[in-house]
C-alpha cells in the first residue's frame, strides 16, 4: 500500500471505542466504509480491538486497508502477535511499531515480511513523537516507509522537526489524535455551530470535520484517523475527506477557535 497514493484521506481509529464490541464494531467499520474510509488503525495494545475490527471487516476486508501494530520487547511475541492478526485479517497491509517498541528488532523481521510481499509498508508510531528520543533516529534508520504521530491545532509538536524530516526522507504521515484524543477534552465540544459558517464553502458542517480538515490540508499528511464509537461520527468524520480543502487563511481561523 502505497499511503501516499491515497491522498489525504480519513481512516477510522480503534483506540478504546468499540473493544469487544463486535455488533457495535460491525455498525461504526459500516458507517466508515459506507462515507469513504478505507483505512482502519488498531494494535494489539487496544485489547480486543483488533479482533472486533476483523470481525467488522469480514466480507468488507477488500474494501479495506488494515494498519496495526506490533507492541513486543521480544520478537517471539511480536511474531506471535502477527499471527493472530493474520486470523483476525487475512492480511495485514501496513505494520507499525508501536511506541517504539523494540524497534530495531521488530522492524528486521517485518521488513522481511514486506520483502516477500506478505505486508505492504513498514510504519513506527509513538504518542509523543516530536518530543520522545530516538523517534529521529528511526525515521533515519531506513526502516520505515511512514511514521504516524500526533497533531492537532494544539498539539503540534511535530511541526518543528519531525514533519520536514518526514518530507525530506519521504516518508508517509499518518496522523493519530486528530480531535486531541479520547481523555483530553480541550479540543472539544468546540465552538458553537454558528461560529463554523465561513468554513460551509469548503463543506464544513461540524467541529470536527474542521480539526480533520486543518490537518489534512498540511501537504505532508496523508490520512487522519479519528475514533469514534459512533456510527454517525464515522459518517461525519469520513465526509471530512472531501469538499475543498482549507487554506492558510482557514487553518488560522480554526487554530483560533481552538484557542491555540
Ligand atoms: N501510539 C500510538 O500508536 C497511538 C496513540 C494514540 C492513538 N493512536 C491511534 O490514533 C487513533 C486516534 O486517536 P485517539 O483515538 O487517541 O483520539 P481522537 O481520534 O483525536 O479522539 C477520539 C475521541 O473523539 C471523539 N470523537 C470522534 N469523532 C467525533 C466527532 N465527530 N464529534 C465529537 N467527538 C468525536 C470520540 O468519542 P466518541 O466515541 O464518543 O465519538 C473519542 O473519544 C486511535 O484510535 C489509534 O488508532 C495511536
């Protein structure tokens, strides 16, 4: 998989929304894919997440593409990791490295795998990727073919080193806590509606779709994955793909009703 050819999309997140959930997993994947989405994020450190979103997929698993994670100090776990993802998936399209995790080691045998033509691109994640060490050092490494890290008008962190590094290594970018994350609620409820209406010319109806929209509209990110146990967020949040995208001026305006 080729991220980059999608263009800058909206993926669904999986992080503490429908964990053993599978009909109301069935219901927001169906949602998602029904608005556009084609790309779902999950990890083996969202419990029984991944098992849920395969659940979900089944027979909408070639419409998807599936980005999870390997979360193991020791590559015998994360190997055994990958094989119960193989059963929950089929196939696993792009693999991360949680965190950091392991990272040298972990990267070694997945590299492997995308080598034979098992997996499609190798990705490191971390939470804090423009502040953690070594995120640097792995995106040098030639390990990884994406990074996906945090931004939001109030987390942006990333913008000072680790998005050039990304253009200039010509890596793909995929962006978690696009709506500030599940716990941390300065980002939402938002503004009130009324205050959207400059953005309704770029189809802008809710908050949210203009936090995802601010994000996408940095050249360097390809896709957003929001999370939501939701149905019709999904919906909301996916439609946030399309319309035109916002310029300078609209980024600004939405980091000021951020109060960034
Ligand atoms: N280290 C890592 O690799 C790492 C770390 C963090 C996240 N991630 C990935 O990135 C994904 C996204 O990050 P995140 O889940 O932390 O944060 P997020 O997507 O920024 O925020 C999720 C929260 O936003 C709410 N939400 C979603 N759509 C909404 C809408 N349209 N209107 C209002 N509220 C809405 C959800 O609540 P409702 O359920 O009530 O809609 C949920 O509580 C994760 O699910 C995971 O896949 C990876």
């Amino acid at each position: 998989m080729e991220v980059r050819r999608l263009g800058p999309v909206v993926g669904l997140g999986t992080y503490q929304t429908f964990l053993d959930d599978v009909a109301l997993a069935n219901e927001v994947v169906g949602a998602a894919i029904g608005g556009g989405s084609t790309v779902f994020d999950s990890s083996p450190m969202y419990g029984p997440a991944e098992e849920s979103l395969g659940a979900a997929l089944h027979e909408r698993r070639g419409a998807a593409v599936v980005a999870t994670k390997i979360w193991a100090e020791s590559v015998a776990e994360g190997r055994r990791q990958y094989e119960a993802q193989l059963g929950f998936f089929g196939r696993v399209d792009l693999q991360q490295v949680h965190n950091l995790v392991a990272w040298r080691e972990q990267a070694a045998w997945i590299a492997e795998e995308r080598d034979a033509g098992r997996i499609d691109r190798v990705g490191v994640t971390h939470f804090d990727a423009g502040g953690v060490e070594g995120f640097e050092e792995a995106m040098r490494s030639a390990a990884f073919d994406c990074v996906q890290i945090p931004l939001n008008p109030v987390e942006r962190e990333c913008e000072a080193r680790i998005l050039p590094l990304a253009e200039e290594l010509g890596l793909a970018v995929i962006v978690m806590r696009p709506l500030g994350g599940a716990r941390d609620r300065t980002l939402r409820p938002g503004p009130p509606v009324e205050a959207l209406a400059p953005l309704r010319p770029f189809g802008v109806e809710t908050w949210a779709q203009a936090l995802l929209k601010w994000c996408l509209a940095d050249p360097r990110v390809d896709l957003v994955i929001p999370a939501t146990s939701k149905p019709e967020r999904a919906r909301e949040n996916a439609a946030a793909g399309y319309g035109p995208p916002f310029g300078p001026d609209e980024r600004r305006f939405v980091e000021e009703l951020a109060g960034a």
